[in-house]
C-alpha cells in the first residue's frame, strides 16, 4: 500500500468513527451508544497507525509531512516527483 491509499483509507475510517460518534448521541440504549464510541475510538486509531506507517517517500524512504492537507507532489527531503514513482 502507498502512502497515498493510506491516506484514502484513513479520510475514509475518520469519517466512519464520525458518523459512529454522531449516532451514539441519537441513541437512546447505552449500550449500543458504547459501541458506537468504542467503534469510533477504534477507527481513529487505525487511522492515525495508517498514516504514520504509510507516510514514507518511495525514493528516500523519509516521512513525508503528515496532516489532512492535500499529499505533496514532491518529497520535501530528495526533491523526487512522488506521483510518477507510484505509477510504475
């Protein structure tokens, strides 16, 4: 996986624990409100793992800046194009 489906695949997981938080306060039963919250707290962390493990250049194998900003084109630390390298 590259760091660009990574991110995908974390936008998509935070926005599903957004949707778990917003519907356990229109619950009324606790326990389906506990796991939706524990569903959400779950989602966040296998997002945040996501984006850590994943946030690498292709050429140097540096971090690339993590965040919710749109990814770079090139990475900030050997000035490679990161688009065409993942196009192989």
């Amino acid at each position: 996986m590259n760091y660009k489906e990574a991110n995908s695949k974390s936008n998509t997981f935070l926005i599903i624990a957004m949707i778990l938080f917003v519907g356990s306060l229109l619950i009324q039963q606790w326990i389906l409100q506990m796991i939706c919250l524990v569903g959400g707290l779950v989602l966040i962390v296998v997002a945040i793992v996501l984006r850590v493990k994943y946030s690498k250049c292709p050429h140097c194998k540096k971090k690339l800046p993590l965040g919710f900003r749109s990814e770079p084109d090139k990475c900030p630390h050997c000035k490679e194009l990161i688009i065409k390298s993942e196009n192989r």
